[in-house]
C-alpha cells in the first residue's frame, strides 16, 4: 500500500452528504428527527446502502439492523470497521452519529478516487438505535453485536407505543442474518462530535479520545408528611422538598469541591401532590454522576449516600436510594489513540488528548477490539437540540485525520496488544 500523505477527503461532496441526510425526518430549525427504526429511518438506511453500494462496496444487513458496507483489502485479514450512527433524538442535530458514517462513506470515495489499495478490507458500519430516543436503553445495535444485551432482550424492547424492536425492525425491512454480523474486527475507529464545549473553548480542531466516562445513575426518593400550606407551622412540618434541596445544595458542593472531572446531575424530578397549596409529602429525583475513574466515582457515590442519610435525619424525613444503572469507565486502546495524535499532527491540527462524557457505540466496540474515537468541536457544545453546529473547517479536518488513521491501520499487519476477535 501506498501511503500519500497529501490525500484528502472532498469537504464539499461529504457536506453534500450531510446536507441531504438532513432533508430526511427534517424538523423547524435546521434539526432532525429520525427515531430508529422509522418511516425516517427506513428512508436514510435506504439511501445509505444505494451510497454505499455506488462506491463499490458489498453491503449486508445483520440481525440487529446493524448496516455494513466492504470493501475488499489485498489480503483477507481482519478489517477496519468505521462508523457510527444514523438515527437522532427527537429534537437532534444533523451531526451526531450522522457526521462518523458519512466521513466513512468519504473515505472510501476518497481511496477509490486515488486507486489505493489497502491491505485489510475496510469495512463501514451503521449501528441500530445509538440514542435510546425511541427504544430504551440506547446502543442497542452495538451492544447487541457484543454480547452486553442478549438478542431477546433487544428485540422485545418497546417504544412507548408499546410496540417491540423487533416488530419494527420487520416493518421497515431491515431484520438482516446473524450471518451478517461483523465477524472479525482488527480495530474501530469513530468519528464523532464533541458534544460539550471544551474543544471549541480551547480553539483545538481534533480530540483524540483517551476513554468515556463511568456512570452511576440513582434514584432517591425522599419522604416526609403532606400537609395544607396554611394551617401547618414551619417547626412543625415535614417537608419533602425542603429537604430534598437541602441535598441538591451539598451534592453540588461536594462535587465542585472534591474533583474538577466530576460530573453530577439531577435531571429529573417529581413532587407529590405538586399542588401549590400543599406541603410537598414525596420527592423523588434522579442522580447521574460521571468519572473517567472508577475509583473516584464509587467513592464519592458511597459518601454522598451517607451524608444524603445524615441530612435526612436531621430533617426527620425518609430517604430510599434506588440503584438504577452502574457502568464503568472504557479505555480506549492506547495505539489508536496515538495513531490519532498522529494522524492529526501529519495534518497540522490541534490536537489533544480528551474523555468523552458521553456513551456511544464505541463503548461497546471497545469490548471485542481495538478502538479510538476523533473528537471534532461542537459550536457552544450544543447537541441532541436543532442548533447542534459544527463548522466546514473541522468536519474536514476530522474526516482527513479518519483518511489518515485508516490509511496508517489497514497497512499494519497486527496492533501489539493481542486483538480480542468478535465470537459471533
Ligand atoms: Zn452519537
């Protein structure tokens, strides 16, 4: 294989791509809304495999709906898969997910336009319901493909309609074979926007992803005694919801003050009865809190426990923690991540070394591969919202830096840590 280190990808024929993909389940203020396995859905998949198919490649469906298109290598080692997703968020962008599948598809444009060969086969993928938007939880296609989530258990998911993944994977004719599933795998690599503001902040083009975040989510629940918001005096009430802020204030503290990487949110609250006239007798509220260290996010979970306990004692209310999801943090494999630093350097981006808050298919690759993601910025770190941006300029260098990791990756006989090959 010839390396050229000049080549590059067609910025204008990959906007071209986007910008049509962005016609398909388009909503007011230039957003998408293409929940998976949709009319929408049906439509884009349909327009991806005839792209795919007009640049030479073999394109199978596997039984998860997870889409592939190869192109055949020298040799028949195992390839290197690139890709993402197509489907959106109710109110999303035009880029997430859509930015990593079609820089892929360029990318084979890109090879075929200067007759290069490579020695692996490249192979490019699309994963079934990356958001969890319409059938819960999300990375159902990957994770799937894995072995995280058994094939029932994807397939009888439900939307809130009631109907399952499966019966809507039939329905819009992508219910491929098992056959078709990625069988061997030499290394993944995901472009993908930031979605969170420090590349734009740091005026950096590229991040080279070093890993995604470990998550906790709980539930707490806290339960004092209702009351009419008149009668009842101050001392002698027992207010949910005084209480439950009391807790939002010193969660908020103690993450600010413990560790600058950590991230906690409470996203979602209900209040019982929510009437204004009466004392709050029930809150319940959710807590999500990230760390790229296990370590550091287990122990600050464990304490917050103990000290939420505290302060619902001394407000003589109730406090039930429910244990809702516990994952730990990936690390990607440090060749690839070099090879990006690389790649970006070769091409004279800013470049630096980043973790990603957010879950995506790579996550689960990670399991059965060697895999690195590209970080490009995401304009006021905007996304899952109509205005998520990301300007020409970073689109195109992101996509040359996947050309170039790809070039250097499918001309390399073995990474050397001992590559975990996919079972299925
Ligand atoms: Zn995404």
């Amino acid at each position: 294989m010839t390396v050229t280190n000049n080549m590059q990808v067609n910025i204008d024929r990959l906007k071209r791509t986007i910008d049509k993909s962005a016609q398909i389940g388009e909503i007011p203020g230039n957003g998408l809304c293409r929940l998976a396995l949709t009319k929408e859905d049906k439509e884009m998949r349909g327009l991806f495999l005839e792209w795919m198919e007009n640049v030479g490649l073999t394109t199978r469906v596997d039984d998860f709906g997870n889409i592939y298109g190869r192109r055949e290598g020298l040799s028949d080692l195992a390839p290197v898969v690139i890709g993402s997703h197509l489907d959106t968020q109710p109110n999303g962008g035009r880029f997430d997910g859509i930015l990593g599948v079609l820089a892929a598809l360029e990318v084979i444009h890109t090879l075929n336009d200067n007759g290069i060969e490579t020695d692996r086969p490249i192979e490019i993928v699309n994963f079934t319901n990356e958001e969890g938007a319409r059938f819960e939880p999300p990375l159902l296609g990957s994770g799937g493909l894995v072995g995280v989530f058994d094939k029932e258990f994807v397939y009888s998911r439900k939307d809130n309609a009631g109907k399952t993944f499966e019966e809507e994977l039939n329905k819009i004719g992508y219910k491929g074979s098992i056959k078709n599933r990625l069988q061997r795998i030499h290394s993944y690599i995901e472009l993908h926007i930031e979605q969170g503001p420090v590349l734009e902040n740091k005026q950096i083009a590229i991040g080279a992803v070093e890993g995604i975040k470990g998550m906790t989510w709980l539930e707490i629940k806290v339960s004092g005694e209702s009351g009419h918001a008149g009668p009842t005096p101050m001392a002698m009430r027992r207010d949910a919801l005084m209480a439950a802020s009391k807790l939002f204030v010193h969660i908020e503290e103690k993450a600010k003050s413990s560790d600058e990487d950590i991230s906690m949110t409470i996203g979602r609250m209900s209040i019982y009865p929510n009437v204004a006239n009466c004392i709050p007798g029930e809150v319940v509220f959710s807590l999500d809190v990230r760390h790229i260290d296990d370590q550091v996010r287990k122990e600050f979970v464990a304490e917050i426990k103990e000290e939420m306990e505290q302060i619902c004692q001394q407000e003589q209310v109730q406090l039930e923690i429910t244990d809702l999801w516990d994952i730990n943090a990936t690390a990607f494999h440090p060749e690839i991540i070099e090879q990006i630093v690389k790649s970006a350097k070769e091409f004279d981006c800013s470049v630096t070394r980043m973790v990603s808050g957010a879950g995506h298919d790579a996550k689960y690759i990670n399991q059965i591969a060697p895999t690195g993601m590209i970080f490009v910025p995401s304009i006021g770190g905007k996304s899952h919202i109509e205005s998520e941006l990301t300007l020409d300029d970073d689109i195109e260098k992101g996509a040359n830096v996947l050309l170039h990791c790809v070039l250097q990756l499918s001309g390399k006989e073995e990474l050397t840590t001992k590559i975990k090959e996919s079972i299925h």
